[in-house]
C-alpha cells in the first residue's frame, strides 16, 4: 500500500505542478503539501460515484482553502469525475476552461462550493454538515448518511468567520464533519509566526470539537486519523503538519511556494526528488488506473443507496425535498394570505408581515430552515411552529445561529449548495455588512438564499446611525445577481416573499422595517411587485409628475402626493419599486409607462446613490443617521409629506 | 468600603435605569448587570482626568457592548466629566442629546470609540493597546504609560472580529489591555446555550492570554482581579459572573431585560430591591461626591506627568506626532516624487506607485504604521526601511496583521482614536468587503485612516471571479464620508496618496492595479486628483464627445479617443475621475467645464451602478467576472480601445 501511496501522490503533485507551470500562474505550495492526505482521502474514505458526481448521499469534500484549487481539478480528473478532462487541467486558469484561479461551483463536477475568499469554505463545510444532519433527522439514515471533509489553511482560520463556524459546529455537535488543517506554518507574509501564536488545538476544544495530530505526509498515520475522525462524537480536527511545496528542493517550506509556478528549473528538481519521469500532464496508465479505482469503492455502497432509494417509502417527499417544484402550493398559500391581509387593512411593519409569510410558508415549503443571527424577536423570523434545531435533535426547522452574520450567511450557502433544504436567516439591514463576503457568494453560486434583514432604514429610530442603514441597499443593489426587494405594505411583503421562495438561481434580500406602515395594496389577484415597479397611485387627472418610493416610503410618497394635488395644480402618480433588479429586466415600454414622460422624484431613506437612473432628483439621504425617535429622524432629515411637497414646487418653480 | 460600594453601584444602576425609563427605550440590562464592575473600575483603578478628558496618557475605557450606553453615560455624569451633565442624560436617544442610542464617537467627551456592531469595541481597544505600546516605544514610559480597559458581552465574543482581534492581541502580547467579559448567559434569543457551548476561558488561552474568573458582583473581588491584571505579562480577560438585570426582581436574569425599558412596576421594584427612595436622576449630594473623586484619585499621576511632559526633550516631537501639521514636509516629499515619476515615465502598477509614495512618505510622516492582512508582497505595503512591530519590538513601524482584514480596519480605528499615529493597511479591494463594518466606522467616526486596495479589478486576471472586485466601488462610493480614489498612474497615485494622507476627517480607499500601466500625467506643478476629475487629454478641435474614465482605464480611454479620432470626425476628451467625491464637491461649473456638454461615455472596469450620474452611456461589467489572463479577461468583457470606439459609433449612429 506505501508503495502505491507513494507512486499516486507523486502523480497528483507533479499533475498539480504541471497545471500552475502551464498557466505560468497559481498555488503549488499547498496542492504538493497536502497531496498525501488527499490521496489517502480519496484512495481509501471519500464516498462517491465518479460517473454520479451529483449523488445526494455522497461525501462532500471542500477545498476552503481555494488557491490550492489544482489540487482538486487533479483529484477530480485522476478519479475520473465524469465531465472532467486532461484537456480542461491544461486550460487552467484560461477563459471558458471550467478550472478557475480559485474552484467555481457549477463550473466543473465535483466541484461543492466556490472557495477562495479564506474561511467561507469552512463555514459551508459546516453548513453542509448541518444539512446532513436535517436530512438524516426527516429521512433516516437509510438515505441520509454521508461525511463532510474540509480542508483549511492558516488563511482559512484566521479569518473571523472560522471562528464562528467552529462555535457553531461544536456548540451543534457535528459529529459527521471531518476538518485537515494543512499546518505547514507559512502564509504569504513569511513565517505564520509573524502574525500568530495560536494553539489551534486548544482552539477547537474550547468549542467543543475533538482534535488529532499527525504528520500529514504519513499515509498510514493519516488513514489512521480519518478512521478515528469518522467514529468521533463531535466534529474533529485532524491537524496535519506538513511542508509546503512538499518535493520542491530549493523552495519547499518557504513562502515563495505559496502562489507562484515553480519555474522551468525547480520542476526539474521536483521531478527529479520525486522521481517521475513521464513528461508534463502524463500519467502511467497503471497508475491512472489505479486513480480510477478510487470510485469503484464505492460501488456498492451507491447500488445499495439506490435500492433503498428506489424502495423507499420516503422516496416522493425525498424527491420534493430535493428537485420538487413547490411553487403551486407557494403560490396558493401566499395568494391566500394575500386576501386575509387586504381584509384585515391593518398598520403593520412589514418585518411583522414577514412573520405572517413565514407561517404561511412553513406549511407549503417542508424544507425550509429558518434563522437568525440572535434577532429572533426582532427579524421575527420564527414562526409558532418552528422548533430549533440542537445538537441532539436535528427535526427542528430554525437555527439560532448566535450573533454569527457572517457564519449565517455562509452556512446557510452550505446548506443550499447541499441541495435538499431552502434556508433563510435574519439579521439587521445594517448588518449585512458583516455577512457581506457571504452574501457576494451566494450571488457568485446562484444560490436562492433568503435574506431577512429588517430595520432597514432611519426608521428604526433610536438606536441610532451605527444601527440605520444608509448606503446598505444601494450597496446592495450594486451586486451582481441579487434581488432587493423593498415592499412597502403587508401585501407587497407577500408578493415579496413569492418571489424570493420560487427564485432559483439568485438570492433575494428582503429589506423590511421596523415601524408600523399603513396597508396601501388593495388588489392581490396579481403578483405586481413581479414587475419591479408600477403605479401604486394613480394621478387625479393627466400626469404632470411622479413619485417613486421604496418600502416605508411609498406611503409619505403617497401623502406628499395628496398634498402636492391638493396645494397645485399638479396630478402627482406615485410609484412603487419593491425590486430595482426586476424593474430593470422590464422592456422599455413598460419602464416609461411606469415612471411617465415627467418630472420624477425619488424618495427613499437612504442614500441617493444611483438614482439618477430613475428620477430626476432624490429625496435621500447623504449623511450617517442620528438617534431619536423614529419620527423626529424622519423630519431631521426632511422627509415628510410637507417638506417634500414644498420642494418639489420650489424645484418646479 | 463596601458600604460605599453599594451606595455608588446603587446610584449607576438606577440613573441607567432612569434614562432608559425616560427614552422609553434602550438596553438596562447590562449596566444593572455591569455596574459593580464598573463602579470598582472607576472609583478604584481608572486614571483619567475629569477636567481633561483628552488627556494623553489617560487610560482609556471601551464599552464594546455598546447597547449598554447607558452605562458609560452614567459613569461620565457621576465622575463629573468636562462637558457631560444631567440634562443631557435626561435627554438619552433624543435629537442632538450626545447620548445617543449607541456611544457615539465625538459626541460626548470620554466616549473613546463608536460601539453598537459588535465586536468593534474589542478589536479597537486592541488597536488603542497597540497604539500605547508604539508610543511608549517611541517616547518612554514617561510620557505614554496607560491601561486600556474593555468591556465585552457574548455578542462581542460571537462575533468572528473578536477572534481576529483576540488572536492579534495575544500573539504581540499586548499585557496592558485589560478585558472584562459580562457572562450573563443571556442574549436577544434567550439562553446562550441556544446558539454557544464555548469555553472562552480556553479560548482565550489557546490565543495566549492570561484569564481570571470572578463573580462579578462582589467589589472586593473584582479589586483583586484588576490588581492582579495590571501585572499581568499577556493580554487579560476577566470572566465576570453576573446577572443580567442585576436588582430587577422579576425579570433579572432573563432576556427581557436585555432590551427594554423595565416598566413602572419593575421600576419601582428595582428601587425597592436596591433601597433607593430618590426620584428619577436625582443623585444625593454625599453620593455624587463621592463619584467626583474617582478623578481625584488621579490627580498626582496628571501633574506628573504634564510637568514629565513639559520638561520633557521629546516634547516637540511628541507634539508633531499628536497634532503636528507635517502637511508641507508631505507635499515637498511627494511633490519630488512625483517629478522623478515623470522623469522615469515608465509603465508600472499602481500598487508599485504606491510603494514608491510610502517610501516618500515613511521620512516625512514618522509616526504612520502600515500593515497588511498578509499580502505584503502584493499589496507593496512594505517599503524597505520598515520594520515589524513585534511582541518584544514595539519601534517598527509595520504590523503582519495577518489574515484578518476585519480586525485590521477596526484595529486601524482603534489606532487612530488613541491618537499620536497614522494607520494605513492593505489588503485585495474584494476583500474590503471583510473589513466592510469597520470601514464604515471610519467614516462615521470621521477618522483617517487610509486603506490600500490593491488588485482592483478584473485586471488581476486568473485569480477570477472570487477575487475581481465588481460591484466594490459603487458600494465604497455609496458610504457617506469615505473618498475612494482610483489613480490612473504613478503621477495620480502620488496625487491620492496626498490627499488621503493629510486628510483630518475622512478616511480614504486607495484602489490600485495589479498590471502595469503607461505613465500617462506629464505635469506635476498642480495636484489635479484635489478636483477629483479633470481633462486628462483635450479632443483634437472642438470637443464633439467625451470619455471618462479612472484608473486602469484611462489609459483604455485614451486609446480609444485615438481610435475615434481617427476613424471619424469626433474630437474626443478624455476625462480621468480619480475620486467621484471630490469631483462632486466642486461648482457646477467646473463639473460642467471638466465633462463638457457633448455626449458622455464612461469607461470603468466595475459595475455600472451609479454612473448615470456623470456619463450618458457605460462600458462597465455588470455580472461577476472571470479567470483567464487580464488582457483575455478585458477582451471577454469587450473593453478593449477598438470595440468601444465601434460602441460609440454605432451608439451615436
């Protein structure tokens, strides 16, 4: 066995060298440090079917440390994942080629997770885990029952969110999840000395998970390691100390390894000290071989799966869970609520008519994990009848995630990439930032993720300008491939909400307010927020302008409208615009019948930033926030039916 | 002593409970929990002068539980603090009170840090820590000898910055910050044991800090635990067991108290319980006397140390460091470089430029310190003659903050409020998004610290799309009171480095390429970034149309103005945009003047979002981007001279 360890972790090294040489670009030092622990993971433990790579009950192995990416695209082609070519590992880090500078999830199979930015990895390893677990809890171990493998660095650990990831993994006990830490003591900076003194172990045990130490270029030792880790009762770290650019003569264990080619000369070295003489991207057919073998352990634990699938009692609700279109009974439960809203036409914060969604929603949506980042009475995104999940009962459908914005969002992209579950999570507007880096890849990945950020504005009051929201939704808006959705009412909380649950490929904010908002939205029988914008009001008589507002400002809008109409000569409509990005997907006809051939004014509560593409002036808000009762903020900043409506003339005039 | 004690704790806890009552609003349940510790703090151990809140050399107090303003307000009043009076508390969460919901930096004296987002507070006592220990280096214990306090909740510890921050502390063993831990067991959502099962103690040994472990409500004991930490080698966390709500008979203990006014009845309870018979804010004369000599207590160390401080050699220099203009030493340095970077007039990164700016800049500002969250080499945040701030060296002027771009930004703060030093610090400009909730304290607490944001586009290619920053500098540009720079060449970036480094009240981004970009600026006499844009190339003949244009694609602008010079009859002006927000300051005329009224096109390898502000039309990127080789990358989003001038002509066809 050491012989054959030896001969295939030498061909993914010098696999993994040959791409970072081709591209004249990438990170060598740690695909060559931690080949060996990759080839005994993928040699002898990881589950997985290479010409199935999308298995719901096979292992996960993310690579959180992404520079290393070749390491993967080498594991990937030499177990032989189906879609996965030589010719695409010679076309790293080219245009089109599926092997991006960092892994890029949907790009090439097998690939879990997009990694690169350090920590996310781990917290989605996390995620996945917690997934697992759910899964297991609502179907049995019969058809839920696979590991989590993550790989980090130092970089990874560094960054806060590691740390919130850890707490939450240990504070849940998830015993399934399986974490190397490549200790090789290099970052790009020099010694990890420089900028740590860490006792990692010490770490990790002080939230609750279990720790091995081994040296990581010890095949047995690391086989050893990973029999244990499976057994353990929490989740473990398996430290593995290793040299960085393992092989490499001159360079290995210096930080010139970490993210530059070799060079033609030190190749050579390489080649030499690991003995390999096949030219570049050449692997022995005995060899390959054997890479290939690595899927055929699984063989039969994936027919098995299958017939247990196939005659399972669980299988329809497994498939809804996983593929099923539930948009009908979204749809319907929410059209339902809809109708009860206009009913009642009672002042309500829509943070409060996100509840009544989400109880809607927990009926038709059976998959759906709710959280928050310890806002709970706040984001009010726990419904009656949700139990929270514990570290010894995984049934329940909400997370208390703890003050973690940062691990919540990127947990819940674990936990959708995952597939299976549809996860939400609470926190202040404000405190997107936090959670931020998570967010960006939630967009990056295409994953419906729901954001729940309420007190979205000044109108939170007292708490003041650390807490108000100013350029949180422009900032926003300016993200690729997210929706942010802004209603201003109860029923356009709903529509909202239809249309963040039935997206696929782009997560949704929802900016939602704290303060009560008058019930404006009379008609349900169509999904108008769809539209991005329309005339929630009318002109009395020919348009001579508009008002477009967001959330709690289509109501002052709507009142600055009946002041401006009652004081001139002016038929004032006033706009709705729930959700920029899907106003903007309208054609152009649609837009100009919505915003009218007329002076158009915008109000919002919050920065003026990139309006200038829908109105001619802004009424925003260019400054921090203070702190006062949420009405005096209001008319500190001008926003008031009066103020706005005597600008407006003035402006006019 | 105990007896006074109990008489001092008693007045801080009811006069926090009184302007909560008062505001209907806010947080008692940490002071009521915290005031014990406070009151030992204050009246036993802190050195400060009530008359001279800024003093220097006082020790400095952060309430990182920021919500628990109320608390630091009391503490200012009862100690007889310069410019804090009753009124003004009376006042809590009003319009323009200084007491506002969060502790605002600037508002009130003695609010030493902005803190509300948790975790702020943490990692700026970290950085205020570290600043004491650079000063001390520099001018001896003489003159810069303090303790930096900090008072932390579980949200603060939950949060990822926290282990950032932690991690950093310990490592350079800064033994003269002193932390208080309030382990109450309750957050928003209820138990911590909903969402945490760390063992900090551990935690924080595992970073390399010494730990004590109190009762939080006995003052004798936690006497002896700050004794104890004053001669502590390693930084301090005192693990203080307390009761949420202390004195609140019926809700102590529970989460109710964490966030709400106690009510009339649970008032009066509070008063009954604690033995308290005085009407709202009103303090007994013997009691406040006593809090008024909690100054007094320092009053020999303050004489001392000004007459230290006046015969003192380094007076002068001391002087410059703490609010010294060194602007003219600044412009002469930069003003020479800026001619040699005309002489040489050879292609370079801005990233290099900027290296070169630092090198200028390290003579004539000595008391800046720089730093990277460990992407020296990338960054080129290093000039030769820096040397690292070590645990046994604090006389360099460079910190490996290592990975940990959050703790960074906030550690900066942190820095920059002591006073006495110029932060900067780098990282990748994807990666702002990390650091983003410091940023943004920065700006709202108006401090200048300077963020160098290298690899500022597509233009650092194969890295890909975790790594291209997109939607980045729209979303910077939205924060109030942030300049985002983006220099277009070496000139250029000497130009923004002199305006981020002499600015007083805002913080700047310096976005700088990875590539090399021809030197494009021949005059230097003028510092024209100070206008945020101006014409950079006149049209050949009267100006039919105009292109803008910043950073890396100016260069891409004038090539393409080339371009359209000579295929039509179009004589085009290229306008360089170095900074949106000092453009937006000046006159409509001068904007006028600068982008011409002609058709606008705008040209800026990053989102679009927002620039319908300058330009008619935007040759922008508005999905995520890609990994290949810059030049493919630029292809592949067609900005290239040739199919943009094509663009132009078809669009003005």
């Amino acid at each position: 066995m050491t012989l054959d360890h030896q001969k295939l972790s030498t061909s993914l090294r010098i696999l993994c060298a040959d791409m970072v040489e081709a591209a004249k670009s990438g990170h060598p030092g740690l695909p060559l440090g931690m080949a060996d622990v990759a080839t005994v993971l993928w040699m002898r433990h990881l589950k997985f079917n290479p010409a199935d790579p999308v298995w719901c009950d096979r292992d996960r192995f993310v690579l959180s440390a992404g520079h290393g990416s070749v390491l993967l695209y080498g594991l990937l082609y030499l177990s032989g994942v189906s879609g996965v070519n030589l010719e695409q590992l010679k076309q790293f880090r080219q245009l089109h080629s599926g092997t991006a500078g960092h892994p890029e999830y949907g790009e090439l199979p097998g690939i879990e997770t997009t990694t690169g930015p350090l920590g996310q990895g781990l917290a989605n390893a996390v995620g996945m885990a917690i997934a697992e677990r759910k899964l297991a809890a609502q179907f049995g171990s019969d058809l839920v029952d696979h590991y989590t493998y993550c790989l980090v660095g130092d970089g990874c650990l560094m960054e806060g969110v590691s740390q919130e990831s850890i707490s939450l993994a240990g504070h849940l006990r998830l015993s399934k999840l399986i974490c190397f830490w490549d200790n090789n003591s290099i970052t790009i900076d020099g010694s990890t000395s420089l900028s740590t003194s860490e006792n990692q172990i010490q770490r990790f045990q002080a939230s609750g998970w279990n720790t091995i130490e081994i040296d990581g270029h010890e095949a047995d030792a690391i086989d050893r390691a990973i029999i244990h880790a499976k057994q353990s009762d929490r989740p473990i770290l398996i430290a593995c100390k290793t040299i960085i650019g393992f092989g490499a003569p001159n360079k290995q264990g210096t930080p010139d390894m970490h993210g530059s080619p070799l060079g033609g000369d030190e190749m050579s070295a390489l080649r030499d000290r690991l003995q390999w003489s096949h030219a570049p991207f050449e692997i022995p057919f005995d060899i390959l071989q054997q890479w290939r073998l690595s899927g055929a352990r699984s063989n039969d634990a994936y027919v098995e799966w299958q017939q247990r699938y196939g005659s399972s009692s669980l299988k329809h609700e497994f498939d809804r869970w996983h593929t099923g279109d539930m948009h009908t009974e979204i749809q319907s439960a929410l059209h339902q609520l809809r109708t009860e809203m206009v009913q009642d036409s009672k002042p309500e914060a829509t943070r409060k008519s996100s509840e009544r969604c989400l109880t809607a929603l927990v009926e038709a949506v059976p998959n759906l994990v709710g959280g928050s980042a310890d806002l709970t009475p706040s984001n009010n995104t726990r419904t009656k009848t949700m139990s929270a999940i514990r570290s010894d009962s995984f049934e329940g459908q909400y997370i208390h995630y703890g003050i973690r914005e940062h691990a919540m969002a990127a947990v819940m992209n674990g936990i959708s990439v995952h597939t299976g579950l549809r996860p939400y999570g609470g926190t202040f507007l404000c405190f997107s930032d936090y959670a931020r880096p998570s967010i960006r890849l939630s967009a990056l990945m295409q994953q419906p993720v729901v954001y729940v950020m309420t007190h979205d504005s000044i109108g939170l009051g007292e708490d003041g300008p650390t807490h108000q929201p100013i350029e949180h939704l422009a900032s926003l808006r300016a993200m690729p491939n997210v929706n942010v959705f802004r209603p201003c009412d109860a029923v356009e909380t709903a529509e909202c909400w239809e249309l963040a649950i039935v997206s696929q490929t782009t997560p949704s904010i929802l900016a939602l307010c704290r303060q009560n908002l008058p019930s404006l939205r009379r008609d349900v029988r169509v999904n108008r927020s769809a539209y991005g914008a329309y005339v929630i009001r009318p002109s009395k008589g020919d348009r001579t302008l508009t008002l477009v507002a967001t959330g709690s400002e289509v109501s002052l809008a709507m009142q600055a409208a009946e002041v401006l109409e009652q004081s001139s000569s002016h038929a004032v409509a006033v706009v709705s615009m729930p959700c920029w990005e899907l106003f903007a997907a309208q054609d152009l006809e649609y837009q100009e019948e919505v915003l009218g051939d007329v002076p158009r004014f915008g109000i919002e509560a919050a920065c003026s930033f990139g309006w200038e593409r829908w109105v001619d002036h802004m009424f925003g808000i260019d400054t921090f926030g203070t702190s006062a009762p949420a009405a005096d903020v209001y008319a500190h900043f001008g926003l008031t039916p009066t103020v706005i409506s005597e600008s407006i003339l003035a402006f006019l005039d």
